[in-house]
C-alpha cells in the first residue's frame, strides 16, 4: 500500500459517518492492519493482537498519535512486545520514519517498569536483554 492509498484510506474512514465508518473497517481489516502496521512500526500480527482485532479500534487508532500508542504497547511489559518496540519505525505526523526507542521519551523506561522480569522470554536468544547487552559489548554468546 502506497502513502497516498494509506491516506486515502485514511481520510474515507474519517468522512464517513461513524456507523458506515465501523462496516466499512469490519470489511477492510487486511488493509487497515497493514496501513496501522506501517503507522506504528510494528508487525500487522502484533497490531491485530494489540488491538484485540477489532475493527472498531482499528479504525479508531487510525487517528490517535502514534508516540501515545506505542506507549501504551511498552506498558502492556509484553517482552515480545517489547523486542518490537526496539525496532520499531513508526511514521511521525509528516509521514517520516522516526525510531521509537529514541524519539519516544520514557518509552523504554514504561516497558521495563511494567515488565515481570522473572519472565524468561526477556532472557532467550531472542528476547530484549541479549539485544541490551550486545548494544552495549558488541557482539557475544548470552548464557543460555
């Protein structure tokens, strides 16, 4: 989807009255995860998931700022959420791609303060804290 069919989509949804509005999201979910998706930088499974696939919300977080959403994603303390969040691009107001982790402030801080670090998805291979150590030492092997 291009940024003018994204925009497109967009500004139909915010025309049409809220009750054809939430039918025409119930018909449109592929696209308007894959529009959220690219708004928020994250994948559209986690989008759907975070969003508890519904329409409804989905077509509703079309217009919310995206800093403030991503900051409720990093207080879910979902460490997969959380690995995401890492990279996450999301598209700032002028349609740029900006770096959650730097440009959110208090971002990372909200998902570590409402993450269960007895949880051990944070210290698998793939999980957060490898990720923070290597970010910090380079390149190594993390204890399994």
């Amino acid at each position: 989807m291009t940024a003018s069919s994204r925009s497109a989509l967009r500004f139909a949804l915010s025309l049409a009255d809220p009750d054809t509005a939430d039918a025409l999201a119930e018909r449109m979910v592929p696209q308007l995860l894959g529009v959220l998706s690219d708004r928020f930088g994250l994948p559209e499974e986690m989008v759907e998931e975070l969003l508890g696939a519904d329409p409804v919300q989905m077509r509703a977080a079309l217009t919310i700022d995206p800093k403030e959403w991503l900051m409720a994603a990093a207080e879910t303390g979902d460490p997969v959420v959380g690995r995401a969040l890492w990279h996450a691009k999301y598209r700032n107001d002028a349609g740029y791609q900006e770096h959650a982790i730097e440009e959110i402030p208090g971002l990372l801080a909200a998902l570590l303060y409402a993450a269960d670090l007895a949880d051990p998805r944070w210290y698998e291979a793939d999980g957060l804290f490898p990720l923070f150590y290597e970010e910090l030492t380079g390149p190594c092997s993390w204890p399994s």
